[in-house]
C-alpha cells in the first residue's frame, strides 16, 4: 500500500535510486534454512576432528571466522533473492 507521497510499498523504497529496507522475515526465514542445512550440532564433531591439532585461541577465531561467513552468505543469499523477485516483479 503507497504512502500519501507514494514513495514507499510495503516497507521497500519504489525509486530504485534509494536503499531498500530489509526484508526481516525472508532474512530470518533464509538463515533459520541455512542453519538446519548446515546442522551446526551435527558439525561440530567434525570441526573438533579438523581442528584437533591447533590451540584453543586459533580454534575458536577459527570457529568465530566460520559463523561470521555463514551470516555473510545467508545476506549475501538474502540480497540476490531480493534482486531477482525484484526483476521478476518489475517484468
């Protein structure tokens, strides 16, 4: 539904110009996916096992630099959702 000004639709900006808001839902419903798949209880003895041999310090910036890489593909997944429904919708 359009603002009295008719800029904005549903939260997302309709100039293409301007940032769009985040998608909250499909976010959390993208990283909530992305955690199931990538079973974090079920991997964890699997990183134990690689990374067995380094101390405890390395181990857990190793583990720090993993979910950080895990959140910035669910977003960078989340921006290429947006990209395409907002292609296909403007088709």
């Amino acid at each position: 539904m359009a603002d009295v000004d008719g800029s904005h639709d549903n939260g997302r900006y309709l100039d293409p110009h301007r940032v769009r808001c985040v998608d909250w839902q499909t976010l959390g419903t993208t990283f909530v996916t992305i955690a199931v798949l990538m079973d974090p209880v079920g991997i964890a003895p699997v990183f134990v096992a690689m990374t067995h041999a380094l101390d405890a310090p390395t181990r857990r910036r190793a583990a720090i630099a993993r979910v950080f890489g895990l959140l910035l593909s669910a977003f960078a997944v989340q921006l290429i959702v947006n990209g395409v429904q907002g292609t296909l919708d403007g088709a």
